[in-house]
C-alpha cells in the first residue's frame, strides 16, 4: 500500500494544473509519495496493537 499526501505546488504549477482541469472538466489531486518510517521494534509493536484494536490499517511516515 502507498500511503500520499498532497504535493507542496508553487504558484506556476497550481495554474498548469487549474488550466488542465478547466480544458477537460475535471479535478485533480497533487500528491507526494512520503518518506516511510524506520521503526524500532518496540514501535512497530504499538502501531500492530493499536492496528488490531482498531481492525485498520496505519501506516507511519516522517513529516
């Protein structure tokens, strides 16, 4: 699974965005592939528990 949060865009690029939407009647979504987290076992351990008592899945990356 690929877990993405939106793109930073600057000013230029959010405009050849709206410009490609506006010519073919759609939205689009920026997004960025994260950086995954290293885990210590201890960690990951906490993340799979919390995972079971919640019956999600979570993924964990570096902001």
């Amino acid at each position: 699974m690929i877990c993405m949060g939106y793109a930073n865009l600057s000013a230029g690029d959010i405009e050849k965005v709206k410009t490609i939407e506006k010519e073919m009647n759609i939205t689009l979504l920026a997004y960025e592939v994260p950086t995954y987290s290293n885990l210590k076992d201890d960690d990951l351990k906490k993340i799979k528990d919390l995972e079971k008592d919640l019956g999600l899945s979570l993924v964990a990356y570096e902001v």
